[in-house]
C-alpha cells in the first residue's frame, strides 16, 4: 500500500491521533538493550518496522482517518531530534532507560544553514508506504526542545529557540517535499513556561515558513508517565496564539473539561480545532455515547466544518487494547453526531477541509 491518497477528501467531523501509539513492555526492553550495547542498531530497527506496521494497522481496523506512525522509534518527546541535531553536543549516549532523557548541552551557536537532514523524512517515507490513509506528522518544537538543553552558547533563551527553529524549518521542507501534507508541532512545556508563548509562536512562524501544508500546533499539559506535568487553564495562549501561523490548535479536554471552548469564540479563533475527546491518562474506556456528548458540547461553539476529532494526547502510555477501544469508541462516537447533523440538515452536503498538497 501507499500513501498516495494523502489528498483524500475527509468527511465531516474526521478523526485521527495526536501523534504517539501504545509502546508494548517488550519495546521498551529492546530499546534499552540498545542503549546498554546488547544489541544492534539495525536490529532495533528491523523490530521498529514490525511496531510501526502494527500500529498503523490498529488504526486502520478502528476506523482512524488520519494516521500517524505512532511515533515508536522515539524513546521519548525531546531526544529522537537533539541526537540529530548538528551542534548538539550529547556526551554520554548510553541510558539506563531509554525512555529518560539525555543531558544535551548548546556550547557554541547552532549552524544556521546545516545541509543534514534531521532524518525525519524516512520516517514519514516508511509510515506513506505502508498505509493508504491520510498521514499526519508529527514533531517537537523549539521551545520544549530548548528546555532539555544546558544553553552555553547564547545570552538568551529566545535566541536558542530560533536557532532550533531555523533548522526544523529546514526539516519541515525536506518533509513537504517527500510527500507530507499535514505536519504538527508539539509544544509539550508550553503549559509550564506561560510569559514564553510569545517566544514560542515566534519559533512557530519560523517553522511553517514557506512550507505549504497542513499546520497543527499541539498544547498539552504534559503526559510523562501518563501524567500531567502541569495543571490550569488554556487562557495564557491568549491573544498571542492567534498570531501563530498554522491552521490548527490541538488542545487536551477530555480530562479537563471542555469551559476553556470559550476562549475560541472570546478570542475569535476562526481556524479549525482538533478537540480531544479522549482521556490518554487513565485506561477507562470512554463510550461512543460520551464521545458523542463531548463533541456536541463543542458543536455550541465550533462549527462541525472546523473541528477535528482526536485523543487528548498522544497514546504511548496505554496497554494496546485500550488504545484500540479508545479510538473504536472516538471514531463510533464522531459516526453518530456525523448522522445526527446529516438527518438534521443542519450541515447539508458538508465537508471538513481536505488535507491535500499545498493546502495551508
């Protein structure tokens, strides 16, 4: 299969996933082994392709429009970029986990015009060939990024997120030109770093420069060991968010409730939402019924043309089977209020955005 249908019309109210799928026990064990030199890379691998595979393959079954990865050759959300990144400097590679983080140190300004590919396009060229779904592509921003760095090199923060920034861009090109149609940014330590949004929509602009696709930017209060790192409310983003040149917010509300909808009415957001209905933070299952009432909640203040059905988070963290349901029932649960507006009426013939070639 291919992903040559990435230009797909998708149909009202579509589903995908925030970026990450189910990481099984055995997975993590073979990735440590790496990291402890018990076995090869090209072992680690081959066993990536067979995860990869499988994940994709469990949201096709479910019903997913838009797929991803599942993002499982990442042993976390900062170090699958830093090890790549030309001016990182990472003395010590061997981890007793994998899933912790490297100490990354900046000792000198990052070149701002590297040629060397981060490796993310064969990533994204392996997951294309092996679907015939919509692919959605993910990646961590500047800002979180500079947060797992020893910064020795510049006086100031900002200057290191503009740094990294300018090479994901780079990146971000090299993706778009091997076939991506819809690219995320994920800003996990947003939520913890509130007087730097403004910093953080500037790396944003910085990344989606002249790259025509789809843009998602991904908020979310953290999910390390599928718990949340911060606590609050999504008005910090505002008004400075509404300057972020993407086309998407992605924002967790199935664990927090959905009263931060108002923000997008106060603040005349007029973009689409990719609205969590979902909790990936604890393993009970949702029904189709309360994923239905969640985006009939959204519905009072978002039109269904512009909403995006997706988990909270990403879905490292839980057991196979309960991802799998979670999605069967977001899917189910988006079928049934997608019927109620066709009966209705109230959206005749409607579509959401089509995620084509150059759709920005």
């Amino acid at each position: 299969m291919t992903g040559e249908n990435d230009s797909t019309e998708l149909p009202l109210l579509p589903t995908t996933v925030v970026g990450s799928y189910s990481v099984p026990e055995w997975l993590e064990s073979v990735k440590t082994d790496y990291y402890q030199r018990k076995i090869s890379k090209q072992y680690l691998d081959d066993i990536h392709d067979v995860a990869t595979k499988a994940a994709l393959k469990d949201q096709e079954r479910t019903g997913i429009h838009v797929v991803s990865g599942g993002e499982l050759r990442r042993d976390n959300d900062v170090d699958y970029l830093l090890s790549r990144i030309p001016g990182i400097d990472i003395p010590d590679i061997a981890k007793s986990d994998s899933y912790n983080y490297f100490d990354a140190v900046v000792s000198r300004p990052l070149p701002d015009n590297a040629m060397l590919p981060l490796g993310l396009v064969d990533d994204l060229s392996f997951t294309r060939e092996n679907t015939d779904r919509p692919v959605k592509f993910s990646f961590t921003g500047p800002l979180s990024l500079s947060r797992r760095i020893r910064n020795q090199a510049y006086s100031d923060t900002s200057e290191l997120v503009r740094a990294l920034a300018r090479l994901l861009n780079m990146e971000a090109k090299r993706l778009a030109q091997a076939g991506a149609t819809w690219l995320q940014i994920d800003e996990p330590f947003l939520c913890g770093y509130r007087d730097q949004v403004d910093v953080a929509v500037e790396g944003v602009n910085i990344i989606t420069s002249d790259v025509d696709v789809y843009w998602s930017l991904h908020v979310c209060y953290g999910n390390r060991y599928a718990r949340p790192i911060w606590e609050g409310h999504y008005d910090f983003l505002f008004p400075d968010v509404l300057d972020a040149d993407v086309d998407q917010l992605v924002f967790e509300f199935a664990r927090r409730g959905y009263g931060d909808l108002g923000l997008f009415e106060r603040f005349g957001w007029d973009r689409s939402v990719g609205l969590g209905v979902v909790d990936v933070k604890t393993e009970e299952i949702e029904t189709a019924g309360t994923v239905a009432a969640r985006i009939r909640t959204a519905l009072r203040t978002i039109p269904a043309e512009r909403l995006v059905i997706n988990p909270d988070c990403g879905l490292r963290h839980l057991p196979a089977h309960i991802a799998r349901a979670k999605l069967l029932a977001m899917v189910d649960g988006a079928a049934m209020v997608r019927s109620e507006l066709r009966d209705t009426g109230d959206v005749a013939e409607s579509r959401a955005d089509s995620v084509r070639e150059g759709s920005g």
